[in-house]
C-alpha cells in the first residue's frame, strides 16, 4: 500500500515544472502537504533524513507563489492530525503508518522530490 502511495505521490509531482512561482491546483497542494507532513513525522521519530525533510520544504517555499505556499502550509498544518496522504488520482485520503518500514518510503519520496527540484 505505501509504494503504491509513493507511486501517486510522485505521478502528481512530475507532472509539473518548477519556475519560481508555481501555481499548483489544491488537490495537489494537498498532496504535496499530507506527503510533507509525513516526512516530517517520520523525521521527528528518526526514521527519515530530517536534513533533507527540511531541504524540501525550503524548496517547496521557494518554488511555489506566495498564495500556493499559504495553502500548502494549512494543508501541511491539517494533514499534521491525519495519518494519510490526499492522492490526487483516488481522489480521497490513503493511510500510512508511523513504522520504520513505512518512513523508508516517505524518505524515498523526499529524495525524488529534491532531484525533481534540483537538489541533493
């Protein structure tokens, strides 16, 4: 169930190019929000790289315009009580577990974003 999430999560991500003000759609704000907090849970236990979590969110910030930003940083404070990624292809929240297992795949996920994004 988690790869397959991880395969949603990244099909949304590479469909779009980052220019420095990009507008994603909610849905996908969303996405990206829910798969963030994820990551970040995941890093606040140990189980993903919390340098690169951080990375990731500075680049997020970065990328996208300022009113793009404000949402994905509610969508990320409301996905904070969920344990569930927003898949844009379903069309509804997938669950995830706080597991080592598990957060090696957010971690992996995190790592594709920032090649996407052009970093490390």
């Amino acid at each position: 169930m988690i790869k397959r999430l991880a395969l949603i999560v990244l099909y949304t991500f590479s469909t779009f190019a980052f220019s420095g003000t990009w507008t994603p759609d909610l849905p996908t704000i969303v996405n990206l929000a829910s798969t963030f907090s994820w990551a970040t849970k995941c890093s606040a236990r140990g189980f993903a790289d919390s340098k690169k979590t951080i990375d990731l969110g500075n680049k997020l910030q970065a990328e996208m315009s300022q009113k793009s930003y404000q949402a994905f940083n509610k969508a990320y404070q409301n996905s904070l009580h969920k344990n569930a990624i927003y898949s844009v292809a379903n069309k509804k929240w997938l669950p995830y577990k706080l597991t080592k297992q598990d957060c090696k795949t957010a971690d992996s996920v995190v790592n594709m974003f920032l090649l996407r994004l052009g970093g490390s």
